[in-house]
C-alpha cells in the first residue's frame, strides 16, 4: 500500500481557546503517540481533506516535520458536530520491522445467488481486526459472495487473507449472509366493544337483535 503524505508542524500549549485559534487560521490540532512521548502537532486542514476522502485505520501516513519523517496510522478523530469538518486527529506511530495491530475494511464483491432467489443480504462484519507488519498491511480484504445462497453464510475462514497477515477474531464469526425476506402480516384491526358503526355501515352480526331487545323491553 502507498503512504499518503501530510506535512505537519510542531505546536506548543493547548487548551480550547489555543485549539479554537488553530482551526479558525485552516490547521487541525493533532498527536502523535506510540513507542515514544506524545508529540502535539499541527496538520492543514485543506491538506488532509484532499489526503482522506476516506478515513481507515490501515492507511500508513507519512508525516513530514522539520525533524523528520513519522510513519503513523490514523487511529482516532473527532469531527464538529454541526459541520462535520475534522476538529482533531490522533496519529498511532508504530515501529518499523514490528507487527502491529489495526484493522482493514471488507468489500464484498458479486450479486449473490441467494438474493437471486428472493433472499436479502445482511452483512455483520465490515472490518477485520488483523495483525502484521507495515509492509503487508493490505489496503482491503476483498470477498466474492457470488455463489452465496439462500440461508448460508460466510464466515472469517472463508476470507482469504495476504501472505503475513494474521486475523484476530474467531473463524466461525459470520460475515455475512442471505435471509429470507420477513413476511408482512396484515392483521385487521379489531372491533372496538360497544363502537357505533359509520352510517351505512351493517352492524355486526347480533348487534341488531340487542338493540331491538332493549327497544321492547324500554316499551
């Protein structure tokens, strides 16, 4: 997989009134974390929109700083709740010739059989949490589902994963599968006790006869 490339500047303080300052001037606050001291940095924001038109946690990112070059994941973010603009971003920063642990999306490829036949697909797993080396992390787990048939699934073990990388989640955990539709049951509403009928309407079977009963007896 390519790195992406951000270049990023050190920041000194914090705070939200530091923070608020950087945003408004196009910066994103951010940290860089892992093996060594946290690292407070700075990323342009116009940057990092063009970098990410997707947000992954497999994505290995560059980070050019006047010190140096930081290989680093994006392991969390924080986005403002009314204009959906990235307010700050934590960078993971591993070590290089270790495995190390993150997780990749799943496409799922194909129309499968058993949406053919009248079935729905349901999909319960998006991504999978692998462990490996920087240089195999894939950018994406693909699985065909062409051939998935009514009232099947598949599971973790019917991913086929790249040389070196290890799954960390159980193999019979379902990724996805074909159910059937759910039937809509139309049920009549029922009568209310003691409800007058629309006019027009034909009163239900035996109300006639108790209100000419209660008509003689009145008399």
């Amino acid at each position: 997989m390519e790195a992406k490339k951000l270049n990023v500047e050190s920041r000194q303080g914090g705070g939200k009134s530091a923070a608020g300052r950087l945003r408004r001037e196009g910066k994103i606050p951010a940290v860089i974390y892992g093996h060594t001291a946290p690292t407070p940095i700075t990323v342009d924001a116009r940057e990092f929109r063009n970098a990410f038109k997707r947000i992954t946690e497999n994505t290995i990112v560059e980070l050019h700083m006047p010190g140096g070059v930081h290989e680093v994941l994006v392991k969390d973010y924080q986005r403002d709740n009314l204009t959906g603009q990235i307010v700050h971003v934590d960078f993971y920063e591993f070590e290089k010739g270790k495995a190390l642990r993150t997780r990749v999306p799943i496409r799922l490829t194909g129309n499968p059989v058993g949406v053919k036949e009248g079935g729905i697909l349901e999909t319960q797993l998006r991504e999978l949490d692998v462990e490996c080396l920087p240089k195999d992390l894939p950018e994406e787990i693909v699985l065909d589902i062409t051939e998935l048939a009514l009232d099947r699934a598949l599971h973790v073990r019917d991913l086929v994963l790249p040389t070196g990388v290890r799954v960390l989640l159980a193999a019979d955990q379902v990724v996805c599968l074909v159910a059937h539709r759910k039937a809509e049951e139309e049920v009549a509403p029922a009568a209310v006790e003691g409800e007058v009928p629309a006019e027009g309407e034909a009163p239900a079977e035996g109300e006639g006869e108790a209100a000419e009963e209660t008509e003689e007896k009145e008399e």
